[in-house]
C-alpha cells in the first residue's frame, strides 16, 4: 500500500495541470473544429479533446525517471540476490536479472509520447518475467502501475486507452489464475499452519483477488482523473482566451463605431455651414457690383454661419473630451457654453439660416402637440434636416422646399421636399448618393426607425425620416395626431 501510495503522489506531481501549455490562437487537439473566419475561434468539442503531446521538459523528466528506476531495479536485484531472497525460491543468473529489469524500465523513457506502446511492451516484459522467475518483483510492478497510470493521463485516443488497459489489466488477472492454480497443485503444503475460518484456497484466491484488483484499479482510476482536471484546465484557459479575443473585438468595434460617429458629425457640421457660406458667397459675387445691400446680406450670412459652425465644431470636441457623466449636457464651464446637441427646437432656425439669399421659398410647419424627444432622437432628426436642406441648397436647383415636423403617437416624423430636378446633378457631383445620405441612414438605423429617400414621381425629391417615440399620454392614434398634416396641400409627396 506504501508503494500504491507513494508512486500516485509521484506521478501526480509529475502529470500536474500546471504542466499544461497555455493555449494558442487556434485549438489545439487531437480534433480541430476549426475556427471562426475574421473573428473569436470556434468553440471546440470537448468530448473530442485530445491531450497535447508532452513538452521537451516533460519527455526529459521522463528519461530520469526510467533512468532512476532503472538504478533502483539494478540495485534490488543486486540485494535480493546478495539474501537470497527469491520470491520463487529460485532465479536466474544475476546478469539475466539485470537485463530484465532494464528491459521492464527503458521504455518509461518514452511513457507521455507513447503511452499504449509502452503499456503493452512493459506488461510484456512482466509477464516474460514472471515465467521466468526472475527474483525481483518489486520494481516490475511499479513499473506496471506506472504504465497503466499513463495511459490512463496521457493516451490521446480515449477509446483506444480504456481498451488498451482493460486488455492488459484482464491478462495480468488471467495470469494470476494461472499462477494461483499452478501454485496450489505444485505445493499443497503450503497452507498446513492454515488457522481460519475460511477454506485456505478460497483465502489465497480472495486475498490474492483483491490486492491485486486495488492495484490495477488505482492507476486506471487516478489517470482518467488528471486527464480529466487536465481538459478542464485547458478549457478555462481556452475560454479565457475566447473571453480576452472577444473583449479586444468589442473594443475595436466600440473604436470603429466611435470613429464613424465623429466623423458622422464633423461631415454634418462641416458640410452643411461650408455649402451655405459657399451658395452665399457665389450671391454675394455675383451682386457686389450692383446691389450692395443684397451683397452686405449675403456676407453677414456667411459671418453667422460662420460662427455657427466654430460654435457646434467647439461644442462637438468639448463633449469629446468631456467626462462620461457630462456628455448628457450636464457639463458646466466652457464645455457646456456651447450647443453641442441642437434639436427639433432648433430646426425653424436651421431652415433660415440655410435658405436665407439661396432664392428658395420656404415652408416650415410642426404637426400635432410638440412634446419631449429624447436627446439622441431629437439630434438625428435635426442632423436629418441638416443634411437634406444641404442637399436641396448644393444640387437640387429648387425654387420651392417643405419642411414638416409631424408628432405622432409613437413617432417623430421629419420631411423635406422641394420641387427641383431630382437625380440630375449639378456642378459640385450627384444628387444622390454620397456620405450625407449614407449618414441619414446611419442616424435613423441607431433609433431602428425608417428613411425614405428619392425622386418624387412629380418632380423633386423627398427625405422623409421616421423616428419611434414612447407612447405620449391622451394621444389616441397616429392619423388622430397627423389630421392636420393629411389636409395640408403638398404635405406628402404624390
């Protein structure tokens, strides 16, 4: 029992989970499930799992270990022979013992790389050695549990492993029959001083039985444990190295999607206030000879506009740089000196400063009860706006452009449309297309509302937005809202 005792203590240290690589970014095993294309890996079938081959270290322990239990059979062969104390009461020459014990120790050597082989070849020898009655038996067995163990931890076919110590662990029990049967009919005087209650063949076979059942046992048993901790070591490092690839994903995605924020917003910002300071600027040439009040107008629309756009490009770089608890317009001092996120409200101002000297005819109108609109809705639905009068201003050669704001029961609905010349483009590029009208989508996408852009079957073109609300209280149903909106000459577009 020492000797069962000591040498699981030995090999549990040696076959520790800590000797488990850590793994790499792809699986690693017997059965690859491969990984996810551009992303985290696949996670892998564990019932599958294969252990890794032993590492250089572990195969160099593995050399001392047959190297020592080599020295250690040499030496109790010496001894039993210096005693003469042969567990047959005979043994061959003292240099045939020697070969035989390093016959049943040299392939320990390779144990981790080739576990079934070196089993079979180990229990081999033993049983070779046991018909020939070598004098030692002591360093055989160890050497026999040490291989079961090893199968039992390392063998990477786990059928291949049960199977292979099922077939070594029933011809060790056949051989033990044998030997128990050959003893009781060469020597039938072993059992005269026989005292118990028991039939003295009937307690050899039991005593026998069962010894020998605890020592095969106990490696087949404690080696599918460290296989086992071993693939759940190797799992939480796995899915602790999904969990790090997921994070470090997360976080690249939140940087891209950040980035196509501020640049959602600089174009809206920029854009926008450049085409109108550029439409009164070309007014403002074109009269400075001959009307000079219509020029003075046009420049004190570019100087606003102007200022306007440092104003809202401050005001955006302030929130950037902001902390997280002032984003949401609580920031005091400089920061929140700014108009960082304009809304609804602002919208009859945008529409002036947009069309003032362009030669539109304009016609703003609010629908239904003006009501609260959360921050973020009611900045995409002025950025909208922005976006589409920026368009009519650059392309469209209107005359004529309705804005509408329509508050409904579950929605906030924003419409531009203007009687110009549609998907005919103009000097600065296309009507349609480009990043502002990618933008627009960007926007109402967030709020999971719906963008209808296009030509108008009449003529012009229509940018109608709709963004979903909470429920407001004593508003019956959309039509209910949107009545006056239906009796409006021109309100949607035929």
């Amino acid at each position: 029992m020492c000797l069962v005792c000591i040498t699981l203590t030995v090999m549990s240290v040696a076959d520790s989970p800590a000797h488990v690589h850590r793994p790499r970014s792809d699986w690693q095993g017997g059965h690859d499930t491969g990984s996810a294309h551009g992303g985290v890996a696949a996670i892998p079938s564990w019932e599958l799992w294969s252990r890794p081959l032993p590492s250089r270290r572990q195969q160099l322990n593995d050399l001392g270990l047959a190297a020592g239990l080599a020295v250690g059979a040499i030496i109790s062969v010496v001894l039993i022979n210096s005693m003469g104390a042969f567990i047959f009461g005979s043994a061959p020459g003292l240099t045939e013992q020697v070969v035989w014990a390093l016959a049943i120790t040299a392939p320990l050597a390779v144990r981790r790389r080739y576990p079934e082989v070196v089993l079979f070849l180990v229990a081999a020898v033993f049983l070779a050695g046991q018909m020939r009655q070598i004098g030692d038996n002591l360093f055989p067995s160890i050497a026999l549990f040490i291989a079961i163990y090893t199968v039992g931890a390392w063998g990477r076919e786990r059928i291949r492993a049960r199977w292979t110590r099922i077939v070594v662990i029933v011809a060790m029990f056949a051989w033990l029959g044998y030997s128990i049967v050959d003893a009781i009919h060469e020597d039938s005087s072993a059992f005269d001083r026989a005292a118990g209650p028991l039939d003295p063949v009937v307690a050899a076979a039991l005593y026998s039985v069962g010894f020998n059942l605890l020592f095969f046992l106990a490696p087949y048993f404690f080696g599918n444990v460290v296989w086992v901790s071993v693939r759940r070591r190797h799992e939480l490092e796995v899915q602790s190295e999904q969990l790090r690839r997921s994070q470090a994903e997360n976080a690249r995605q939140a940087v891209v999607s950040e980035r196509i924020r501020i640049a959602r917003d600089l174009h809206d910002v920029v854009a926008h206030h450049v085409s109108v300071m550029g439409v009164q600027a070309t007014a403002a040439r074109r009269v400075l000879s001959t009307d000079y009040t219509l020029a003075s107008q046009a420049l004190e629309v570019i100087e606003s506009t102007a200022r306007g756009a440092v104003s809202e490009l401050r005001g955006l770089l302030g929130v950037l740089r902001a902390d997280p608890d002032d984003i949401d317009g609580q920031a005091t001092g400089p920061v929140g000196a700014h108009v960082s996120s304009p809304g609804v409200e602002q919208v009859p101002q945008l529409v002036e400063e947009t069309t003032r000297g362009a030669g539109l005819s304009v016609e703003h109108a609010v629908y239904g009860a003006p009501r609260e609109v959360p921050g973020t809705v009611a900045l995409s639905a002025y950025r909208v706006v922005q976006e589409a009068l920026t368009n009519v201003v650059k392309h469209a050669r209107a005359n004529h452009v309705d804005v509408r704001v329509r508050y409904l029961e579950r929605w906030l609905e924003i419409e531009v449309i203007d009687d110009g010349r549609g998907g005919v483009p103009s000097r600065s590029g296309p009507r349609t297309g480009g990043l502002g009208l990618v933008g627009m989508r960007e926007r109402v996408a967030v709020h999971s509302g719906e963008l209808e852009v296009g030509p108008r079957p009449a003529g012009g073109f229509v940018v109608r937005a709709r963004f979903p609300l909470p429920p407001a209280d004593g508003r019956t149903a959309d039509a209910g809202a949107g009545a006056g909106a239906g009796s409006t000459p021109g309100t949607r577009a035929p």
